[in-house]
C-alpha cells in the first residue's frame, strides 16, 4: 500500500482578541490508497480544524503556521487557489455534520449535483444531470432522475445526507473527508449512512477519513485509529489494537465512558473528571495531567513525543505518554487523582 | 446490507414530492394572503395610471379654466378644480406619474449604492467593513428631512445656474427645463437617505449567508468563488431584499410628498401628492375636496405598500419555509 495523504507537523491557531487559541499543535499522520482512518476525540480536540487545514477551508481568524500536506507528493499548503480548487472536491470529497443546511435551498438538486461534474469532469449539462440521477440511485434514493427536479427542503435529513455523499463522490476523489456526518442523524439512519460509505469505500477504493466522537461508529468502520486531544494526537493504532489494548489513558478513559448494556441499571455512566485545558493557554508539558489518573512528575515538566508503545502487538501502535500503563495500578476509577 | 435494503427499510420519511420550486412556493403562500391581494390592486393601478395617466386624463394638467375656479366635484370636473381652475383628477392622474419615478428612481439609486457598499463591507471586512458602517451609521443620525432641506437649499442655486451656463454654451433647450433640476435633487436626497438601510440589510445578509454549511459545502467541492456568489449567496440574500424595496418604494413616495408638503420637493407646476395637499390643506374648510382627493391616494397607495411588504415578508420568510 502507498501512502496517498501525508500530513506532517500541522498547526492551526485562530486569532482571539487577547491572543491565540492554539486547534492543532503538531498533527502528523499518514492515509493510505484506500484506507479508512477514524479521527477521535471531545469536542473542540481540533478534529475538524484539523481536516478545513488540509484543504485550507477555514475561517479567516484561522490560520496554518507549519507543517506540510502532501497529497501523493504536491503540498496543499503550497498551491494556488486555482489548484487547491481542483483538489477540493475532485481529489478530496468532504461531508459534513448538518446535512440539513448543507444544501442551497435555492436550487434544485440536478443543478446542484451537476455542478462539480461540469465544473471538474467538463461534463455538460445533460452528461452532468444523467450522472447525478445515476449517482443518487447509488447512494439509495431511488426514481433518482425525478428527484432530480426537487428542493432539499423536499428531502429528510437522512435523504439530505446521501445527497451529499453522492456529491462529495461524484468527482471520484481520492479520499473522502467525512466530518461527523452521522451527528445530527437520529439512530436508525446513523447506521444506514455508515453502511453505505462502506459499501461506496468498498466499491471504488476511496481512503476514508471519519471524523467523528462516536466509539461504536469507529468499530465498524475504521481500519485505523487515531485519538486526539487539545490539538494533539495522543493515541493512534490499527482498530483492533485500540479497542484491545489502548495505551493512552486517555483513550482508556473514552472506552470506560461508552455506556454499557451490561451490568447494572441505574448506576451514573462514568465520565472523564475535569475538562480539557484552555486552548488558548495550552501548557508545554502534558496537556491531559490535570485529568488522568496515572500522571507523574515528569507529566508536570515535560510534554510526551507520539511514540511507538511498548511490546505493540502492531508496529503502528504509538502513544504520547510517559506511563505505561499497564504497569500502574489505578486508584480512582477515571477522576483525576493529581489535580 | 445492499443499497437497495438500506432503501427499503429506512427513509420512510421521503418527503412529499410536491414538484414546486421555492418562488412558486412564495407565490402560492402570497395569494393565499388576503391583505396583500387587496394591495397588489391599487399598487398595480399605480403603476398603470403612471405609464399611461396622461392619456386618460381628461385635461391637460395646467390647463386653466378660469370660468370654474374652486369649482366642486361635478360631472365636467369630477374631482373639481383648483384656484387656477386646473382640473384635481387630471393632476392627481399625473401626480402618479411623479410618485412612481419618485419612488422607482430613488429606490433604484439607494439600492444600487447599498448594493455595492453593503457587499464590499460584508465581503471585505475589516477596514472597508468599518469605514461603511461608520458611513450609514452618521448618515442615518441626520433627520431626513433636515437632510433634504439642507440639499434642496445649498444645491439648488448653484444647479440652475450650471443648467443656464450649458444652455447657453449649447443652446440645447433640454438646459431650459428647470424642472430637471427639481427631480434630480429629489432623487439624490431620497437616495441619500434610504442607501444606508439597503447596505446594512445587504452586508448583514452576506455576513449570516458566508458562514452557512452550504456556501462551505460548495466551497468544498471546488466551487470558484463567483459561482458561489451568484449561485449561493446572492439567490439566498434575495428575500429580504425584495421586502425592503417594497417598503422602500412606500417610503420614498410618502418621504417625497413630506418633502413638497415643505417646499422642498418637486416644485410647481408638476403636480405632486404631497404638493396639492399642503395647497389644498389652506382652505379645506371651505374647498375640501383639494385635500380628499389627493389625501386618500397617499393614504390608500401607503397602506397598500406596507400591506404587500408584510405579505412579501411572510411568503419569503425562509423561517416559515418547510423543512
């Protein structure tokens, strides 16, 4: 396999009135051909700064200080608007959370799905609404060529959502950047949207990345894992590593936080203490101490590298921490037993 | 799980798969809103009488009967006649005419330069954003009407006197139309005073409209920036811009008519609304059939406008739209 994205040493920080809010601090990972890597982590870890910065999409308070995104060699950080434009959509597809207002609700959904073939492909317009009636049986709305004629405020969330995946792949992009497209689903439909990004993936080939705070999701649909926090990248490993053997107390801390149908009922769902650390103040030792149950002195004064972990049953498996874990005999179950 | 299971057993929610688009939507929601029905009527028979008064008119606007000076409604002068013995119908017929290129030009002025300021300041931002406020900020804390008293005044002489210099540099006798002069300073103060409720409601809407999922969705997919303004932004910004013309339209004809009704505004002998009801308002005592007439034309044309820009705004309200 051939790494297709290579990100390396990105940082994002968005300009506030006293100063800095620091979103990604130092991001390196790699995607590739045909890979699926699910992203992560608590609100505002720097997820989705983290993946507008590939395809330079943020908003103008934000800017990229460092690093390199390379897309089979040409740095995204480094071309021009007209080139970045053709990356956008024709090499990197994105979904976003809220597929309800994703959609221009001025235009009808042929126009709107046509667009990217005729702007990317050089379709014409007829080639374009074929396509686009094509593309939307793909992703299961069927009678697509009628459909074609309607409004989005003419399809339910879901509807709306598979609208976006088949734009989002229309073009056949290399990787598709799914950024908690499941969010605002209600249950029933969460299941079927992931059942037909897999079934699309497996179809064409296209690398995944699957941004979302779901642990579930990640099970089911990812070959890699990476976990981040305040803008770091605390924890990545193949899926079944993570699930098996996390090494990050902080993704020790996720897992015990998913709810379980097992055991008792009635009894509080047990949550990470504390919160995260102000982004704007983000100290340059471990971000997570103040929270984590295993911390030591070293945790206080010096920020850990993103290293391979010990005995790893996958040469991949690499966590930023000072601890071993699975040394250490915790006493609190989760509360941060140093702050 | 195929595609077509995950059809099967899911989406029952598809909704109704009525074949309109958004504007026809609009239209239906306006028809079905009685108020404003009944102002497209007198709205429409504005416009009408504008385009074609003249010809209806049974008189000439200045022409004096001075047999029948003040003379009642009657069947010859159905609306009477003035102190010049001009007939009132024919000059409310014509007043129209001033009412409506009042109201179309001054609105088309302010709009164009809200137009331009309020994209600059909502695309641009920054510098440009704050100069422009401060702009409508300082001339929106000027009364409007001390506004155009202080134009008509210090422009008006030095006007006339340019249009005399062109005639007799010319001898093109368009220069002799004094009346020009008039309507020119009418439409700039009118366009002075309404720009920057156009701009401001402009730069909001693209401010609000930059940042929705859907302009970043286009943007993801590679769209060029000016296919995401024309498409995108400029479509969605359109709703409540067609409500503020509809009111501005209303507002400049009644502003205009304030402005006559001071002396200020379109000067003799047009007939303007505003005009003949400050003349007929001296002796309606004795000759209130001067101020009736052109006093319920303002009244009706007035309310007709603020009843179909309530309609306008509830058809296009896209908080009301389903979804």
């Amino acid at each position: 396999m051939s790494v297709l994205l290579d990100v390396q040493e990105l940082q994002t920080r968005f300009q506030v009135r006293k100063g800095y809010v620091y979103a990604v601090n130092g991001v390196s990972f790699k995607l590739e051909e045909g890979e699926t890597l699910a992203v992560v982590g608590e609100s505002g870890c720097g997820k989705s700064v983290t993946m507008l910065s590939l395809v330079r999409l943020l908003p103008p308070a934000a800017s990229i200080e460092n690093g390199k995104v390379l897309l089979r060699g040409d740095d995204l950080l480094q071309i021009d608007q007209r080139q970045l434009r053709d990356v956008r959509g024709g090499q990197i597809g994105m979904i976003f959370q809220d597929p309800m207002t994703s959609l221009n609700p001025f235009i009808n959904i042929g126009t709107q799905m046509s667009e990217p073939l005729i702007y990317h492909r050089g379709m014409s317009k007829k080639e374009a609404l074929a396509r686009s009636a094509e593309l939307l049986e793909m992703v299961g709305i069927p009678d697509g060529e009628a459909r074609l004629r309607e409004y989005p405020h003419q399809f339910s969330g879901g509807m709306r959502q598979r609208v976006m995946i088949a734009m989002s792949m229309s073009c056949e992009p290399a990787v598709l950047i799914a950024d908690e497209p499941t969010t605002a689903l209600d249950v029933t439909i969460q299941a079927q949207i992931v059942e037909l990004v897999k079934e699309l993936r497996d179809r064409s080939g296209v690398a995944v990345i699957w941004i979302t705070h779901d642990l579930s999701v990640v099970a089911g649909i990812a070959d890699r894992v990476i976990v981040m926090y305040a803008g770091y990248i605390v924890e990545e490993a193949p899926v079944d590593a993570l699930f098996e053997d996390p090494r990050h107390p902080y993704t020790v801390g996720l897992m015990g936080a998913l709810p379980s149908l097992e055991g008792e009922t009635g009894t509080r769902l047990t949550t990470i203490g504390g919160s995260p650390p102000d982004l704007e103040d983000l100290p340059d030792f471990c971000p997570f101490h103040t929270r984590c149950p295993y911390s030591i002195d070293r945790c206080r004064t010096e920020n850990p590298m993103l290293e391979p972990v010990a005995d790893a049953s996958d040469r991949g498996h690499r966590a930023a921490c000072w601890v071993d874990i699975r040394e250490v005999e915790v006493q609190s179950n989760g509360a941060g037993a140093s702050s | 799980m195929t595609t077509q299971e995950i059809t099967a057993t899911g989406d029952i929610e598809i909704a109704e798969a009525s074949r309109t688009n958004l504007w026809r939507d609009a239209v239906a929601r306006l028809a079905a809103n009685r108020l404003a029905v009944v102002a497209i009527l007198p709205i429409v028979l504005l416009f009408f009488i504008a385009a074609f008064g003249p010809y209806l008119t049974p008189y000439d606007f200045l022409a004096q009967d001075f047999t029948a000076r003040l003379a009642s409604p009657s069947s010859e002068h159905w609306l009477g006649t003035d102190e010049l013995g001009r007939d009132v119908f024919s000059r409310i017929l014509y007043g129209a005419r001033t009412a409506v290129s009042v109201g179309l030009v001054s609105t088309a002025i302010s709009l164009i330069v809200g137009l331009v300021m309020g994209s600059l300041a909502g695309y641009l931002g920054g510098r440009v954003d704050m100069l422009v406020v401060w702009l409508t900020d300082m001339t929106r804390s000027m009364p409007a009407l001390l506004l155009a008293i202080v134009i008509n005044l210090t422009l008006k002489v030095p006007l006339e006197a340019w249009m005399e210099q062109m005639y007799l540099a010319s001898k093109n006798t368009f220069f002799r139309q004094t009346m020009w002069v008039d309507l020119v300073l009418v439409f700039g103060a009118l366009a002075l005073i309404q720009w920057p409720g156009y701009a401001r409601l402009i730069r909001g809407q693209i401010l609000s409209i930059r940042s929705r999922n859907y302009v970043l969705a286009a943007r993801a997919l590679g769209m060029p920036t000016g296919r995401i303004l024309t498409r995108y932004v400029i479509p969605n910004a359109m709703g409540p811009l067609i409500v503020a013309v509809s009111a501005g339209m209303g507002g400049a004809m009644v502003l205009e008519s304030a402005f006559s009704f001071l002396g200020v505004g379109v000067q003799l002998p047009i007939p303007s609304w505003g005009k003949m009801i400050s003349d007929g308002l001296r002796m309606w005592q004795t000759h209130p059939h001067l101020l009736v007439g052109p006093a319920v034309m303002m009244a009706v044309i007035t309310v007709s406008f603020a009843w179909l820009g309530d309609g306008l705004n509830d058809a296009l309200n896209p908080r009301q739209w389903g979804g």
